[in-house]
C-alpha cells in the first residue's frame, strides 16, 4: 500500500506484515487510524485502519466457515 506524506509530499510503501501488525493492533484498541512517522520528514502520518483492511488479503479461516455453512443447507 503507497502512502504520502501530507507535509513533504514523500511517497512510501508500508509491507503486508506491517499492516496486519497495525491492523490487529488498532482493533485490540478500537482505533480509526493508525500513527506512523514519515521517513523522510519524521512527521505523524495518519493512515486509514479500513482502508488498510482493503489492502491486505482476505482470511482463509472465513472463507472456510462460509463454505461449511453453505454445505449444510
């Protein structure tokens, strides 16, 4: 996922490791966003934690039960 910086306009890439870490960690705290500092400016960034569920790939554990429930009927 590309990310810029709203200050000095610098365009970073965050990993999918990292934003399943963001992610897990913002729903444990029933946050919105995610803090993060440029790293080219060192300025708070704020991303999206919806629009980084958006960029990571979908579980395969709810894939599962959808199916198992679809099976049963």
């Amino acid at each position: 996922m590309n990310v810029r910086c709203p200050n000095c306009k610098n365009s970073f890439s965050l990993s999918r490791d990292y934003m399943s870490t963001a992610v897990a960690e913002a729903k444990d705290k029933k946050q919105k966003y995610h803090a993060m500092s440029c790293p080219s400016c060192r300025k708070t960034v704020k991303v999206s934690i919806s629009q980084m569920q958006r960029y990571l790939p979908r579980q395969q554990a709810s894939g599962k039960e959808q199916q198992s429930s679809g099976d049963a009927g």
